[in-house]
C-alpha cells in the first residue's frame, strides 16, 4: 500500500485531506482513483488506513477507514538518494523504497551513470528541488541542517556551496561537523568520484 504524510491540520475525525506536490502525484504518476486505499502517517507515528473519497487540483480527500496509534515510521528518517536509472524503473524503486520505510526519495544525477544530464541543468534541477522543498505547506527551513556533499572534486563543491547558499538565502553547514541519527542512502551503478549533491538533515532535540 502507498505511504503518503499529512500535517496535523489536514487530519480531521473522519477524514485527511493531502494538499502539495503529493496530489499531482497520486493523481498523475500513480493513477489512483475514487475508492483507492493508501496509507496516512501524521508524523508522530500514528498511521491511518484511508479511502480516496474525492480529487480536485487542490487537494485529495480520503476517508479514514482505521487507525494504528502503533504507527510503522522508523525512528529515525532516512532519504534514499537515488541514481537516476534507465527506463521506467524509478516508480518501483520509490514504492519499494517507501514500503521498506524510507521518508523521502531524492532523484539524483551521477557523473557515470547510463542516464546523462547536462552537468550544469542537473546541479540547477538541485537547487529548484531545494527550493521548492522549503515551499511545501509545513516545512521550515529552521528545522534542517543543509550541507553539500562530493567526492574528490572540491573545488566544484564549494562553488556549488556558493549557488546554494545563494538561492536559499541559508548559510550552509561546514565540513567536518559530525552528523548523529541522520542517515542518507546514495544508490546508483557508476556513481564514480566526481559525485556531488545537497543533502538536508531533519534536526533532533535528542536520539
């Protein structure tokens, strides 16, 4: 079953409603339908087994059907980088990824990968991602720690630091800061030593 997040006010007695980029999603990409069953999380562990009961441009309402105050989300939140792959895999690889417990997917391009991008439209595409991430509904830049992550090309890093710093207007974690229940997945075939990319760290008040 599909795992989608709702925040605490879209989460009604009867009723969730999903609002963001997850609508075009489970609209467009996924193809669900009225009567479609999915899963709900709110974010403190407790899941709800919804029904889509109507679609709209805005928002998707669902239906709750039951509630598990048991919750299945893993105590700590692991993004799964993923290497852009051949074909039509992606979808697969972000419902099984999402089923085995991953909070989010990160498409991400490598130097060696079969799928080529232009180098400088592929670091753009980060930048618009990051961006639009700290526009979504409920999410605050404040709460990440965001740092750029590379292999052995340094100096392409760093100017990379600077057009991110740039476009979010958030000065980035340096280098060397040691990172505790933050994990990041990277995944991908050829992925060579000129790898470079952004990662974003929920922060925690404790482990």
């Amino acid at each position: 079953m599909y795992h989608f997040f709702a925040e605490h006010e879209n989460i009604h007695d009867s009723y969730i409603d999903i609002v963001g980029s997850d609508v075009n999603h489970i609209k467009n990409v996924l193809r669900f339908k009225e009567g479609d069953k999915l899963l709900i999380s709110s974010g403190d562990n407790v899941d709800y087994e919804c029904s889509i009961a109507s679609m709209s441009d805005e928002y998707i309402r669902a239906d709750i059907l039951s509630k598990d105050e048991q919750g299945k989300e893993l105590p700590s939140r692991i993004i799964l980088f993923q290497g852009l792959p051949k074909a039509d895999k992606m979808e697969l690889i972000i419902q099984k990824a999402v089923e085995l417990g991953a909070y989010r997917v990160v498409p991400v391009a490598m130097k060696r990968s079969v799928v080529k991008l232009d180098a400088k439209k592929a670091k753009a595409k980060v930048i618009e991602f990051l961006c639009k991430h700290f526009e979504e509904p409920g999410i605050d830049i404040n709460d990440y720690d965001i740092t750029v992550g590379y292999c052995n090309n340094k100096d392409e890093a760093e100017e990379f630091r600077k057009e991110v710093e740039e476009a979010i207007k958030t000065k980035l974690l340096e280098s060397g800061v040691e990172f505790k229940t933050r994990i990041g997945v990277v995944t991908a075939c050829h992925t060579g030593p000129t790898a470079i990319g952004a990662a974003l760290m929920p922060k925690f008040d404790h482990i």
